[in-house]
C-alpha cells in the first residue's frame, strides 16, 4: 500500500481515472526552473507529454514556455496563457493551416526541418507580410541509447536536417525573404537515462556552432530539446530528474557568446511522476500456469506498456498482504493489452485499487476509445 493515495477519497469515482498529486508537479517545476536560472537557460515545457488543460495552466504559471508539435497544441498552450513570444513550434509534418496559426499569433520560433518547409513557411509569411523566425532542427547523429521508437538523432530518422545539408540551407534561407534564421535545434530522442549522450550532444553543437560563426553567422539562439528520463522503477524515492547534472553537461561543454540564449523542451521529466492510472480490479482469473489480475484499466488508457514494452510500477493500493505473482492485464479484445507480467503484488481481490504509477507523460494525452471505451477523467489531490 502506498499512503499518498488517498483511498478513502477514490470510492465516489469512476474507474480507470488519471490522478495527479499537484505537490509533485509544483516540487518539479520549483527544481528545473531554480536549476535553469543558475545558467540563464530557457525553459519550453513539451506539451504532447500531457495536455491535460488543469497541468498547462500550473506549469505556465511557473514562467516556462511551451514546446508544440501540432496546431492543436499551440492553441492548448495559448488558451493555458502562455505567451506567444514564449511558444516554439516544431515538427516534421507542419500543415498550411498549423503554419498559418503560429503567424498569426506571432509565436517566438518555428523549428524547420526542410528546405521544403522552409518555403511553405515564407510562402504563407510573405502573404501576411510577416518574417517567421525560424531555427534548423540539426540531426547530429547522436545515439540516444533509447528504445529505438523514440530514438530521433540519427541518419535513419524522419526528423531533422543532415550536417551534411546545411550548405544547401544557407543557401536557400539567404534566398527567402520572410524568414529570419536566428537559431539551430537539436533533439535527440526521450527517456534518456545516461548523461553521456547529451555530452556528446553539447561537443556536436559547439562545434557546429563555431562553425557557422566562423562563416559569418551569428546563432542566437540554441535550442538542445529535451530527453532527460526519469526514474520508472522508483517513483517515490526519484520523483524529481537530475536536473542540476542535465543542466551543468551543457553549461561545461558549451560555451555561449555574448547575448546567445539556450533553451531546453523537456516534456516527461516536468510531469511523468506527477500522475498515475488508478484502475479497478474486475477479476482474479486461474490460468492453466498463472493468475491474472484484470483490470478496468487498458492500453487504450496507458498505451506505453503495448506500445514500447515499457515498465511502469503496479502497487496494489488496497491490500497489506502477503506476496502473490500475477500477469496484470486489462479488458481489451487485444493479446497485447497486458501491462506486465509475473509481478509481485499484495494478495490481491476483485474491488481493489490498483495504480500504474509515472503515468503523468503519455499517458492521458495518448489515451484513445478503441473497443469504443469512454476516456478516462482526470482528478487532482488538491481538490478531491
């Protein structure tokens, strides 16, 4: 059992629902932007992490911005309150109407990704008689050392403009005349455990950087992304990143000129351990080999575990004893629909709570109706 779960409290709502402890959330956001500061660095929240309207309005009034990656999450973030001059938009895929949005709203920075996109976005500025500000998404062909599906920094990845391209970028950005480069962008992949790639990042930068300066090109804007990992086996004794060490790697290994800004977009690490999936259990099953716990909770609810294998705790809320070994599943018509398997739990019964823990990033926001399930609410510990 886990005591900072109030129990009591659940018994008046809906099962599977989204719980967030807002005193984690404020705790995190305290820790990154004091650890920010003491290097001057920028902060750009990534909302497809969690969009949830309630966890928006608290981080945008922690001063951060907001990283987007669609129109629909621009305007999620304008309608939280974050400032315009505070959004960045990035993107492989952006629409006309997407583009259009943040030209409208005067947002800080496009992150481009190709030549392609480049003209579109001086297509549509030229029509409004407006200069995007825009910054290269670089891939620095950097291995993230993360699960391949959310690996973005290497030659075989959709995202981001070669090293070996940037010639040619000049060359068509000095030919546009409402797009205004002020900056390069990097983003090498999520849930990155191990400070030695984003070193190795820094060094990349630096020296691309220098690069450029050397040409006549003047940066004033670096933009690392974000992908520090958090601590999925023990929420409780590491619910808040390493952000000092993130912080300290790129402030040793790059060096900024005078007026240059960086900036950071982490996503899962402001608000991964802040939530988790509380579920009912429907049934104890006998298998031939195992028992099953199913839940009312499934992959349409928490897709992580189906879609990457990722490990998210379980904690029986209810139960206090001994230990039994169960697959825990949901009631999905998929073979896939299983969160774990051979998990050591309290004995456990039909009616108990159980809470698949580090759900505040991907989460609700990847929850869908497959089987045509109804989304789970969110609820909040300060107001339940």
């Amino acid at each position: 059992m886990n005591k900072q779960f109030p129990t009591e409290k659940f018994q008046s709502l809906q099962t599977p629902f989204y719980y967030y402890d807002m005193a984690i959330l404020e705790r995190t956001l305290e820790t990154v932007t004091g650890e920010a500061n003491k290097y001057g660095y920028h902060i750009h929240y990534a909302v497809k992490a969690n969009a949830n309207s309630r966890i928006l309005s608290t981080i945008c009034k922690s001063g951060l911005g907001a990283d987007c990656v669609s129109g629909g999450e621009i305007q999620a973030a304008l309608n939280a309150g974050f400032p315009a001059e505070k959004i960045v938009f990035a993107g492989v895929g952006k629409a006309d109407w997407e583009i259009n949005l943040g030209l409208d709203n005067n947002i800080f920075c496009f992150n481009v990704e190709s030549i392609p996109e480049l003209e579109i976005i001086n297509e549509l500025a030229v029509a409004k008689g407006k200069i995007a500000h825009v910054a290269l998404r670089i891939n620095p062909e950097v291995d993230a050392h993360t699960h391949h599906h959310i690996t973005t920094g290497t030659k075989e990845n959709k995202f981001g403009i070669n090293i070996a391209q940037i010639s040619n970028v000049m060359d068509k950005i000095a030919m546009l005349p409402s797009v205004k480069l002020i900056g390069i962008h990097f983003h090498i992949g999520s849930q990155i455990t191990e400070i030695e790639p984003f070193e190795r990042l820094s060094e990349k930068a630096a020296e691309l950087e220098q690069s450029l300066f050397l040409h006549g090109i003047y940066l004033e804007y670096i933009n690392f992304g974000g992908g520090l990992g958090i601590d999925y086996e023990h929420p409780d004794s590491n619910p808040i990143p390493d952000f000092n060490a993130w912080f300290e790697i790129f402030h040793k290994h790059f060096p900024t000129r005078p007026g240059q800004q960086v900036h950071f977009e982490p996503g899962r690490s402001i608000v991964g351990q802040c939530g988790s999936l509380i579920s009912k259990v429907l049934y104890i099953k006998e298998g031939a080999f195992k028992k099953f716990i199913i839940l009312d909770a499934g992959f349409t609810d928490l897709l992580r575990p189906a879609f990457y294998g990722a490990y998210h705790k379980i904690e029986n809320l209810s139960s206090c004893e001994m230990i039994d070994v169960y697959d825990v599943v949901g009631p999905v018509c998929e073979s896939s629909d299983i969160f774990s398997k051979a998990v050591e739990l309290n004995k456990t019964r039909r009616g108990d709570y159980i809470a698949l823990r580090s759900a505040g990033a991907y989460g609700e926001i990847m929850a869908m109706q497959y089987n045509c399930r109804k989304l789970p609410k969110a609820t909040f510990s300060d107001t339940i």
